[in-house]
C-alpha cells in the first residue's frame, strides 16, 4: 500500500483544498493526521492475523462517526460546535472526508489491497484497473468483470481472505505463523515518482494556503 508519508499528503492537500474559512495550522493537522490515521492498524497483525489493512481501514469507522456527527450537528446544542466553533465542525467533517478517501481509498485502488468491510466480511479488494476508448472495441473498462467459470463470477478485485492472504509491514514482514525472526524490515517512504510528487507538492500547497492566501482566502 502506499507509505503512510503519502496518505499525510493527501490529507493535506485536502485540508488546503476543503477546509475553507476553518483553515488553521491545528485544523489542518487534524485533516493530515485523519488521513494516516487507518495504517495504526498494521501492528494489531502481531495479535490479530488480518488486521492489517482491514481493522481500521473498514469505510464502517468514519460512516459511523459520520452519522454520529450529523446527529450533533443537527440537535440544538451540538457539543462540537459548543467546544469548537462552526470551525471545528467544518474540520471534523474534513478530517471524516480524508480518513476515508487518502486514508482507506488510497489503499483500496492500489495493488495491495485493503478490507473496506471489515468485519462484515474479511475478503481483501484491491480495486485497480483502466477505462479507455478503442476503435475497434469501444469504450473497455477493467474494473468489474463477470465470469460464470472463474472463482469468483463478479470480480472486483477480490484479492482473497486471511491467513491465505495478508499483508505484511514493518512490524509483521511475513505471513505465517513461523514467521522467520531475521525477515527484512522495511519502512517505505515513497515508491513511485507520482508518490515522491504528492508528498513534494502538499507541504508547499499548505503553506501556500497558511501564508500566502491566509485564513479564508481572504489576503
């Protein structure tokens, strides 16, 4: 999956983009930290076989603090708004939007999968693919495919279940129980030039939007 440097990016790029009047260095620091927050889970696999990539990666968590949000927002003394302001609200919001979208979704359309269900179900996507227009076949798209014979008729992206698949990290570098002690840890930073351009690029967007436009936009 792609190193937790690059989902902060994105998290940021997203509060630059989205946190409008509540813009704030601490707001914005909520956005980038929601963002990195679902790759916690990768040392719960030391107890958990699986958790990795599912137990906090799960769309559940921020749907179901979503409609906890909506509940105080909509009653007439919200206790977000008491304590931070129409500001706060908007940050929380924010910070929701970047958990699951450069938090989980950054995970899920990549190769290395994540479990966007968890625990409904413990099945593995990995959602990569291509829509593209042909002159001889039309517009072709990769990401769904249908087929009666294969394992598995619907096809989008099922990647398989634990313990046959997981997802290895630095703190679990193997899969298995007899999970060799000298295993190679690796801690990525980034891997690909699209990655080292997104972590590049959000610090000078934030402190573009912190210094340059101000709170609001209003310089």
């Amino acid at each position: 999956m792609p190193p937790t440097l690059v989902h902060a990016a994105l998290g940021g790029l997203l509060a630059a983009a989205l946190l409008d009047r509540a813009f704030s260095r601490r707001g914005a620091a909520v956005v980038v930290a929601a963002a990195a927050a679902p790759d916690l889970d990768a040392p719960l696999a030391l107890l958990l076989p699986g958790a990795h990539g599912a137990v906090l990666h799960t769309f559940l968590l921020p749907l179901g603090a979503a409609l906890l949000l909506r509940y105080d927002t909509r009653r007439g003394a919200s206790w977000i708004h008491g304590r931070y302001g129409a500001a706060g609200v908007r940050v929380a919001w924010v910070a929701l939007l970047s958990y699951a979208l450069a938090g989980t979704g950054l995970d899920l359309l990549n190769l290395d999968a994540a479990n966007p269900i968890w625990p409904v179900d413990t099945m593995y996507y990995s959602v990569v693919g291509k829509v593209e227009y042909t002159t001889t076949e039309g517009f072709v798209q990769t990401y769904y495919s249908y087929d009666p014979d294969a394992r598995w008729r619907h096809y989008v992206g099922q990647r398989g279940r634990p313990p046959n698949f997981c997802k290895p990290s630095l703190w679990k570098p193997a899969c298995g129980a007899d999970d060799p002690a000298s295993a190679t840890r690796v801690t990525e930073m980034v891997q690909s030039g699209w990655q080292l351009l997104l972590v590049l690029a959000s610090p000078v967007v934030l402190f573009a939007r912190a210094w340059l436009v101000g709170p609001g936009g209003d310089r």
